[in-house]
C-alpha cells in the first residue's frame, strides 16, 4: 500500500529520481479522522504534475491488471509467494527485472 501524501512527499523532495514504478500498488487517501481510509483509483491531475519531471513514471492500476487485482485482494500487502512462482522477479523496467541466464552473466 502507498499513501498519497507519502507518494507526493517523494515527488517533491526526491528531484535525483529519474524512474518511479508504483505499478499495480494500492494507492490510499487518509483523511482527517473519522474518516476512513479510501482508495484512489485513478492518479488526479496533482500528482501527474508533480511526476512530470521524471523521465520514466510507471503506473498500473487497472481493474482488469491480474497483478492489480491480487493487490486490492491482499488489502495492499502483495504476497507474492501465494501466486506463480517467479512472478515477484518481472518488473516493467527492464533493468530492475530479475531475469538474468548465467550464459548472459560476465565474470570479471
């Protein structure tokens, strides 16, 4: 789960951030109590402003994205070990996908 006050304190403040990949989080707003926490389900016009100056903003947070899905039913917390095995390891930037073949892999 992210909260949207915390995603927009790290867009404010992080400025050498080049790359954000929130896809397929649960994205919550807390109001002032006693209201209960609520669920955006789409980013609003603040947040995609402030993530302008990224080169690379990734986001998913479709209702028909399994990934999305398994997210809203683990209440925000994906537990990856309960669904395929290795899907923790893909990732939408490439570089941070965990897909390596040992032939690919140099040794110094």
């Amino acid at each position: 789960m992210l909260y949207k006050d915390t995603l927009i304190f790290i867009l404010d403040n992080l400025r050498c951030l080049e790359v954000l990949n929130i896809s397929h989080c649960l994205l919550a707003e807390v109001p002032p109590p006693p209201a209960p926490r609520r669920v955006v389900r789409q980013l609003d016009k603040t947040i995609l402003e402030k993530a302008s100056w990224l080169r690379k903003f990734l986001t998913c947070m479709r209702d028909t994205c399994i990934m999305c899905q398994r997210t809203r039913n683990d209440e925000g917390l994906m537990r990856r070990y309960k669904y395929d095995e290795g899907l923790w390891k893909e990732d939408e930037v490439r570089s941070l996908a965990l897909r390596f073949e040992l032939s690919k892999i140099k040794f110094l």
